[in-house]
C-alpha cells in the first residue's frame, strides 16, 4: 500500500510539473492517490507499522504533498498524529515524530496555511486540521513547542488571531495553540513579546472590556487570551511590555466595568505586579487609582463572579496577593497611600482582613485536623509516610486555604509593622477579641507559602 502510494504521488507530481495549465492531463492520476490516500487512513490507527512510513520515506513524501490542492491529506496526517493513537505504541510514535521533525514538519506546515484561503470552506477544515496536528505532536513532545514557534508558527497565530475577520473555531484553535505553546516555556514566551504579541493579545481582549463573549466558544477563547498573557507575564521582558501597552489600565477598566472579563483581569494584575519585577507595575497601578478598584473587591466578593463559576478562594486569593505585592513593592508616597486606605473609614479594611484571616486559619485547621488523623491511621497500619504522600497532605492544605492564609498573614505582618499605631492596636485588638496569638501568626508565616513568592524574607509580628 505504501509503496504504491509513493508511485502514485510521484506520477501525480511528475504531471503537474509537466502540464502545470492543463489540469485534464493530470485529473486521473490525481483521483488515483485520493484513492490510496483514502485506503493509506486505516494505517492511521495501526502506530505499530508507523516505522514502516518512515523506513519506505512515506513520510517524505507525505510532507512533499503538503501544498496538495487536495486538503484531505491534512486529514489523514491529524489521524496519524491522534494523540490517544500515539500513546498506543511510544515507539511507533516516537519514530514517526522524528521523521517528521526531521523534514522540517511544522515549517512546511506554517507555509500551507499561509496560502489556504480560509473563505473556502474545505481550505478552512484543512487550517484547523493543521492546527490538530501541531496541537497532537506537542501533547505527544512539549519540548517541541521552541522549536515550533520558532519555525514561524507564533508569528503566523498572532498574524490569524489579530486578523479582521469574524469569530469562527479555527480562531478558537488558534488562541488554543498560542496558549500551549507559551505554558512554562521562557524561549516562546520571550519570542512573543519580540513580536509585539503582548499589544496584539491586549488589542483581542479590549473588546471585552464593555462586551460579554456572544457563545460558549467565544468566551473560551476569551479565557485562552487571557492565560496567554499571564503566562507572558511570568517574564519579567513583558512586565515591561504589558506596562508600555496600557495593560494595567484595561485591566483596571475590565475590573470596573463588571462584565465576564472582570476574573481573568483579576488574575492577570496578579501575575503582573507579584515578585520584585512586579514593581514598576504595582506603581502605575496606584498612579492609575487602582487601589480605588482592588479594595471594593477586597471588601466583598462580588456575587457575579460567583456566578462566573468563580469560588470566593480564587477571588480572594488574587485580591490577597495583589495587596501584598502592592506592600512588598511600594515605596514613599504610593506606599503611604496604600496604608491609608486601611485607616479609612474607622478601619474597617482591618476588621476585614482578620474576618478573612480567621475564616481561612478555622479551614486550614480543620484540613490539618483530618490531615493528623489519617496520618495517625497510617502509622498504626504500617505505612510509610514518604514525601509523594506529604506532598499530597500540602497540597490538600493549600486547596483548603494556606496560601490565602500566609497572604492575609503577610498584610498583617506589614501594616502593623508599618508605624501607624492604629493599625498594629486593631489587629492585636481584633486578635485577642477572637482567641487568636501572634504566636500562631508566626508559625503560619514560617511555614511555606508567600515567603518565596514574594522574595524577600518575612518579618515577624511585633509583641
């Protein structure tokens, strides 16, 4: 079957070569390997014969038919490439793989849907089986992604997801595939930002600012574009950017026009001002009266975003640690006007903060408390604690709260060593009122939490 899809394939393009004009001359041989390529499809869910592609230069072949007028060959190559049929055989798959980035697969990709008119229905299918393809090898080889960015595939999704046209799956996909490729990834991330991607993601996302996603799938790709930014915004490059952009102002508006952007914005503040590099954007943010948005959200989780499919811990975990990145990074009259607010209005941003610390310490105790007592059941049966089972004690405490907890700690810690009286009384007032200690405080900061996340050592409570 292979080989006799190679001899057809090069009839086929030895004819076309010869009578470029003439199509009649070439109509028979091109229905001869719509055949094969028809049969070739049951090789598709065989990836133990896969070696036999490479071995017979199928696969050469098969990247040579990639401008084909016929897009069908997309198809069959988005089958080949299934990532559930891949993990049927590693080898197999693994083998095909190689071959395929060994004949520059994603680059010739990239090139075919450049010239594929998506106004065409069966060139549209063929772009978005294109894109399952590059989506089914990096599920396969994350560590593909570089290289497939760097083969013109960033420049080519940033060029489809700006382009004018209205929504449709294949930009879906798109804003699906920019999202991977940028996950834990600084070389993709870094490229973005060279290609002025950081404007073009804040341009896409500006219309919902006053606009909610029209469907379901407008809406998740709304979501896509905003973990494309946040990932971005892991590298300290596109702080600088997003800062250039005016990101800090859409995403103040996003927070005050309270449309379905509202939670993703939230999230993207955070990303964008935590840690030291976070600095020059926690700036702006005052600059801009952000803390005229943040605390309103601080006070009150909203109950639209509730309905969102947001939880409170979420909210609250972004709104925690966005004050917190404010204190850790402000300096002078920014850092004043942060600390004023929580003297406004009697304190009552101070009442909050402990309502919300002991409402996060009662949840964590309770996880600890189940947390002791399987521990305990496990000793008695003989079981070893080892670190993957501590590991999933610490994480089962940080669902239930801890690293809220340590946020709401950290802002304790640094109001009331701040020099403002009133603050460091309400909290200790506040404290003592509730059974709460100082003692517990510093054992919550001691633990792991913020401490790295927010680069700098913690200080502790004073008596």
């Amino acid at each position: 079957m292979i080989l006799t899809f190679e001899k057809r394939s090069y009839k086929n393009q030895e004819l076309r070569i010869k009578f470029p004009d003439t199509p009649g001359r070439f109509m028979e041989t091109e229905l001869d390997l719509n055949d094969i390529i028809q049969e070739m499809h049951v090789i598709a869910t065989m990836p133990d014969l896969y070696h036999l592609l490479v071995e017979l230069n199928a696969v050469h072949s098969l990247l040579g038919l990639l401008s084909h007028e016929n897009t069908d060959i997309l198809s069959f190559k988005d089958e080949l490439t299934d990532i559930d049929t891949l993990q049927e055989s590693e080898e197999g798959a693994e083998v095909l793989i190689d071959s395929l980035l060994e004949g520059q697969v994603v680059a010739l990709l990239v090139q075919n849907m450049e010239r594929l008119d998506e106004q065409v229905k069966e060139e549209a299918d063929g772009v978005y089986n294109t894109l399952a393809i590059i989506e089914n090898m990096a599920e396969f080889r994350p560590g593909l992604c570089t290289e497939a960015a760097q083969q013109g595939l960033m420049q080519w999704l940033l060029k489809r997801i700006k382009a004018k046209i209205p929504f449709d799956a294949n930009k879906l996909y798109c804003s699906e595939i920019l999202a991977i490729l940028l996950q834990n990834n600084d070389s993709t991330r870094e490229l973005l930002g060279e290609l002025d991607g950081i404007d073009v993601l804040l341009q896409q996302l500006s219309v919902f600012k006053r606009h909610n996603p029209a469907t379901a799938e407008e809406q998740e790709m709304m979501e896509n574009l905003f973990d494309a930014l946040c990932s971005c915004l892991m590298l300290a490059a596109n702080r600088d950017r997003f800062l250039r952009g005016e990101g800090l102002q859409l995403m103040n508006l996003m927070l005050r026009e309270k449309k379905m952007s509202r939670t993703s914005a939230l999230k993207v503040l955070d990303h964008g001002m935590i840690g030291p590099e976070g600095s020059d954007d926690c700036h702006k943010f005052v600059d801009i009266l952000g803390l005229r948005t943040i605390f309103p959200l601080f006070m009150k989780t909203p109950k639209k975003m509730r309905k969102a499919g947001t939880v409170d811990k979420e909210h609250e975990e972004h709104v925690c640690s966005i004050i917190a990145s404010c204190l850790r990074n402000l300096k002078a009259q920014q850092r004043t006007r942060l600390l004023s607010k929580f003297t406004e209005n009697d304190c009552e941003k101070v009442d909050r903060l402990m309502e919300l610390h002991f409402k996060y310490l009662e949840a964590v105790q309770l996880a600890d408390k189940r947390i002791e007592g399987e521990k305990h059941d496990m000793v008695k049966r003989g079981e070893i604690l080892d670190d993957v089972m501590e590991d999933e004690f610490y994480l089962r405490r940080l669902d239930a709260g801890l690293f809220v907890l340590q946020l709401l700690c950290y802002i304790m810690v640094e109001i009331s060593n701040s020099g403002i009286s009133q603050l460091q009384q309400r909290v200790h007032q506040i404290l003592n009122l509730r059974g709460g200690s100082v003692k517990v405080v510093r054992h919550i900061m001691r633990g792991e939490g913020p401490r790295h996340t927010l680069g700098k050592v913690l200080p502790d409570l004073p008596h």
